[in-house]
C-alpha cells in the first residue's frame, strides 16, 4: 500500500506542476495587471490544439508548429490584455476578472467549431522514464514539470527584484497612478504581462496534454486547480503557487490510489479553495462571534 501511495504522489507530482506553473501566471496577473484570469488555462488548451492542426492538417515539423502555438497563446492573451488595457484600465479588479470569463467560454465555443469536440492526437514532446526511486518510475514528463515551475517561478521573482522592466512593473502594480504620471508606459507593460503569461501557458498545456485527459472542456477547466494553488499564496506570493500546486497534484494522486475514497479526487480542488477562504476569512467570523 506504502508503495502505491508513494507512486501515487509521484504520479501527482506531474499535474502538481502543471498546477503551479498555472499558479504562477495567475499570481504574476494578479499582482501585476490587477485580474484573476479565468481564460489563462483556455488560452493555452486553443494554442495547443492549434499547434495539433498546424502539424496534422498542415504538415508542419512537431517542433515549428509548436513554436506557432506558443505564438498564437502569446497573441491571444495579449489581444485579451488590449482589450482590458484599453477599455477596463480603471476597473475594478472583480470586473476586469469577470470579463475573462468572456474569452474562457468563447474559446471553447470556437475550439469546438475549428477542431471537433474530441481529444486531440497530441505528439508528446516528452516521453518515457527519466529514473525510478524505491521501485518507482518517475517519467520526463513529471522532471520536467516539476522543474518547469521552479523555474518559471524563480525566474520571475528575479525579474520583479532586479531588473528595471521589475521595478516598472511594481510600481504599475502598486502605485499605478503615479507610475503612469511618471512616464510607464502601462499599457504596453500590462499587455506584455498578459503576453507572456499566455505563452507560457501555452507551453506547460502542449508538454502535460498528451498524458491528461486533453479535450476542450478538461484542459479549460485546469483553472480550477490552478487558482486553488494560487490561492494559498493569497494570489501574491509565488513560492507558495508553487507549493500549492505540487501539493496539490500529490494529494490527487495518493487519493486516486485509496479505491475508498478516489471518488472524491475530483472535489479536491474545490474543497481546497473552500478551506483556504474559510482559513483566510478566520479573523473576521471569530472578531463578529466575539
């Protein structure tokens, strides 16, 4: 059973990473841009799924029609962060949050009419055992994964600290205002914000997709456990996305390995947000009841 469990969590490790890499987009949007964007995981599922017809229907390499899906998921997010830069610059953050459910249900829709509604025949970028530990096989995909998000999250944890599109990008942040009236350039820095998260999105969903269930509808809906991960960090701090989503991912797994009670696997998520809000709200519900 011990041995399960372990190959359950490692198991886990691999959607864990997708989870906190996702977390960590989320993060950089909330801090940076001022949304929770609920079309961050659509952005990446429409990319990759272009980037299976560029290489299907088209003929093109597996290589150069991932570097074009990587561009598509750039330029849609960044269409997307246009249109919130331009006609939601002084919204409120629930606002500008609840128009990206707009462009979650509208690529969808457009995924379902451009691509069918079944799961795409995706070439795994990545494949087969990279080492086993204490009998365990742990695959490239997890390695990479797991990495992936350490990576993306130290990488822009330096950019914020030390360097000047950094202290720009706080500033916008923190004091936009006043960052604007000191020459920032906010919209082309908030549009690049959304650019990147989008291409990274992108990337994480084209590496993960061949060994998850890869429809439309599934990969859109990795949100859900990705704004549970970020949600530990309060939406601020990227090591603890980080850490929520692996945690996370494991929990999954190990559950998915306890036949008792592997039915509730897909209710972690939503039980992990319930407990955080209850957890975060504490002071509050004790403060009344005093």
């Amino acid at each position: 059973m011990n041995g399960a469990l372990l190959q359950g969590a490692l198991a886990g490790l691999a959607s864990g990473g997708l989870y906190a890499v996702l977390a960590v987009t989320l993060t950089l949007m909330s801090r940076l841009v001022r949304v929770v964007n609920f079309a961050q995981a659509a952005t990446g599922m429409f990319a990759a799924f272009s980037a299976v017809w560029l290489a299907s229907s088209l003929g093109l390499p597996v290589w150069l029609a991932t570097v074009a899906g990587v561009v598509i998921g750039a330029l849609l997010s960044a269409v997307i962060g246009w249109i919130a830069a331009t006609w939601l610059s002084e919204s409120s953050v629930t606002l500008r949050s609840a128009m990206t459910v707009a462009p979650l249900l509208m690529l969808i829709s457009l995924s379902f009419i451009l691509f069918g509604n079944k799961p795409q025949p995706f070439s795994p970028l990545l494949s087969g055992a990279a080492f086993t530990a204490a009998g365990v096989v742990v695959s490239w995909v997890t390695v990479v994964m797991v990495i992936l998000a350490i990576v993306v999250a130290a990488a822009c944890a330096l950019l914020l600290q030390r360097t000047t599109i950094g202290t720009r990008l706080r500033a916008l942040s923190e004091r936009p205002t006043t960052a604007e009236l000191i020459g920032i350039a906010a919209k082309p820095l908030s549009i690049g914000v959304w650019a990147v998260t989008g291409a990274i999105s992108a990337i994480t969903i084209m590496v993960i997709a061949p060994s998850q269930s890869n429809d439309a509808v599934s990969l859109s809906m990795l949100i859900i456990p990705a704004s549970a991960a970020a949600l530990l960090g309060g939406f601020r701090r990227l090591d603890l996305a980080v850490v929520g989503g692996l945690a996370l991912g494991m929990i999954t797994g190990i559950v998915a390995q306890l036949p008792s009670v592997q039915f509730v696997r897909n209710f972690i998520p939503f039980l992990f947000i319930v407990l955080l809000l209850l957890w975060s709200q504490r002071k509050e519900v004790w403060g009344e009841a005093r």
